[in-house]
C-alpha cells in the first residue's frame, strides 16, 4: 500500500512572474497562504524595475 500523497493531489499556485504552476511543499506547510513567487529568482525579479537589471553575461 503506497504511502504519502500523490503529487496530483497537492495544492497549486501559479507564479505571477512566469506564470508556472507550482505545488505545496513540506518546508511551505506553514506558510502556505503567504507564498507568492514559485522560487527566489521570480522573487528577485519581481521586486527588481525591468529597466534597472544588469544585461545578462553571455
């Protein structure tokens, strides 16, 4: 007999800064409502004026 939840079956979100769907995480379980951002990076960009980031090194 399977143990857990099936990932399927977890709650989702979508990321307002790309726009991917992201499931619950364990470390979220308490936080839930508050997370926004699907990671660090969609935060920082987020927070960071389109015109004010560096060029990205190529």
């Amino acid at each position: 007999m399977p143990r857990g939840t099936a990932k399927r079956d977890l709650p989702t979100k979508v990321c307002p800064h790309c726009g991917r769907p992201f499931a619950w995480r364990k470390k979220w379980a308490r936080d839930w409502d508050n997370v926004i951002y699907c990671s660090q990076r969609c935060r920082g960009a987020a927070r960071t004026p389109r015109g004010d980031r560096p060029a990205m090194a190529r």
